[in-house]
C-alpha cells in the first residue's frame, strides 16, 4: 500500500521515489497506461509488484496534509485517511491477501 499524488508520478515523494526504485520502472509504465489521467483523492490504483517479492502494489490518492491551522479541515482529512484505509483493508482481506506493508510517505 503506497500513499501516492493524484497523478501517480512515482519520482515524487520519498516513499514513493524509493518504492519505484526498489520495485523498477516498470510499475510506473503500468500507473501510466492503465491510469492516463491518474486517479482522484481517495481511489486506488492498481499495479503488480514490479520486482518485488508481492503481487500487486495498491497505490493511494489521498489529500495532502500541510500541517496545524484549520482543525475542521484537519479533521476531514485525518476521517479521510481512516475510510480510505479501512476500504482497501477490506478490499484486501476479501481477495485473501495475507500480508500487507502500509508505506506512508506523502502527506
């Protein structure tokens, strides 16, 4: 699980710039074709696992946290985060995964 931009540029963001390293190029390709115009806050995209030792890497829209100031907003993004997570839990659980890594990175 890679928390991700909207436009799936995995270059940016370091967690996301040292997943594409470990996994290779080839899961950007994939985000590019399958996903042209990236995905919304929220939704996630799928690739395989690249070079890794996984079967597919789930790639997460979420908003981006700039810090203290609004706790209303604040508020929204953290209950984002919450449900964003609990869907692909359940996602993954139903497709029997039985491990699954949580990269946290851009915020």
């Amino acid at each position: 699980m890679n928390s991700n931009r909207c436009d799936l540029d995995l270059s940016k963001g370091r967690a996301s710039k040292a997943l594409l390293d470990a996994a290779g190029t080839g899961i950007q390709a994939e985000c590019k074709q399958k996903y042209p115009n990236g995905i919304q806050d929220g939704e996630i995209a799928v690739t395989s696992g690249g070079q890794l030792p996984c079967k597919a890497i789930y790639h997460g829209a979420l908003p981006k946290y700039s810090g203290p100031g609004d706790e209303q907003v604040n508020q929204e993004i953290s209950g984002g985060f919450r449900s964003f997570y609990s869907r692909q839990l359940v996602r993954m659980f139903n497709l029997k995964f039985k491990k699954i890594i949580f990269q946290y990175g851009y915020m």
